[in-house]
C-alpha cells in the first residue's frame, strides 16, 4: 500500500521567510483529510547569519537544513522503533543526533552549482540506546529502513518542474 505524501511552502515576502503546510495524504488511492492534520511551520534563517548578510530586523527561525536533519533523526528512531516492537525487543532509552558541516557557498551564488554535491560534510548520525536485548547490527538495519535516511542517503532523481503565471492561467 503506497502513502501519497506531499508539503508546499510560501514565500512571505522577507527573503529567507517562508511558510510551510501539510495537511491532507493519501494511503491506497483514498485521501486522508483532517482539520487537525493543517501543520503549518514557519521557515527562515539564523538571527546572526541574516544580520551578517545585512537583513534589517532578522528574527531566528528554523532554518530547513535543520528541520531535515531533526527529521532525518526522528525518522530513525521510528524505523528503529517500529522494527524493535516488530522483533518483540523493548527499548528502555532511544536518542539519535545527526550533525552535519555545511557550506552555504553555493546556496549564496558564491559557488557554481556544479559544486553543490560539496556543500556537506561528515554527514553522521550518532544513535545511543539502551536493550536489554540489543544486536547493534539489528539496530543499524533498522535506522537504515527509515524513510527519510532512505531520501538523504540515496541518489533521489527530484522532477522539478517551474510554473509561471501564463502557464499557471493556461492550465485552469
């Protein structure tokens, strides 16, 4: 049974600022629709960085890279999770850290886009855990069958298709 997953993102105006939303998926063809389920996540930049680039009233917001990375985590321990109650293996302590050396470089221009599988370093993910029934080969298994560690780890061919205005009003 496939998930239909999706979130879209607006910009509002401040360079840097965008809001996000997910609300509705779709599992087996049907589409899973729910007032609670409109997250919304407001999208920017580092106070500091946005000032040292000269933004005038730079505010601190999540910024992307570090929601992907808390994602990446997350979506660890629920692999290792699921797979660990699948196995019949209790977990009394699970926490995963993922870091990361980047180089914002290209996303600046400063560096040609050809350059951009450089942006990152020393990509790792650090999992301390604590079973009684632990095989630390099983627990890697496990982290790996996350998808988002599926979606950063692997070669993804994104389809990225830009609309405009013209085209946007031919289509309706």
């Amino acid at each position: 049974m496939q998930l239909g997953l999706s979130a879209r993102s607006t910009y509002e105006g401040t360079c840097a600022h965008s809001l996000a939303k997910m609300d509705s998926y779709t599992l087996g063809g049907k589409t899973i629709a729910r007032d609670t389920r409109e997250y919304t996540i407001p999208y920017g930049g580092w106070k500091e960085v946005l000032d040292a680039g000269g933004w005038v009233g730079a505010t601190d917001r999540m910024e992307p890279i570090e929601v992907a990375l808390s994602a990446l985590a997350s979506c660890i321990n629920v692999g290792i999770t699921i797979n660990a109650v699948a196995n019949g293996v209790d977990i009394e302590h699970l926490q995963t850290r993922v870091r990361t050396n980047c180089d914002p470089s290209v996303l600046f221009s400063l560096r040609d886009l050809g350059e951009a599988d450089t942006v990152f370093e020393n990509l790792t993910a650090e999992i301390e855990i604590e079973s009684p029934n632990l095989d630390k080969d099983q627990v890697d298994e496990w982290a790996r069958r996350a998808p988002v560690y599926t979606l950063v780890s692997l070669a993804q061919d994104i389809q990225l298709t830009v609309n405009t205005p013209a085209e946007m009003t031919a289509d309706d």
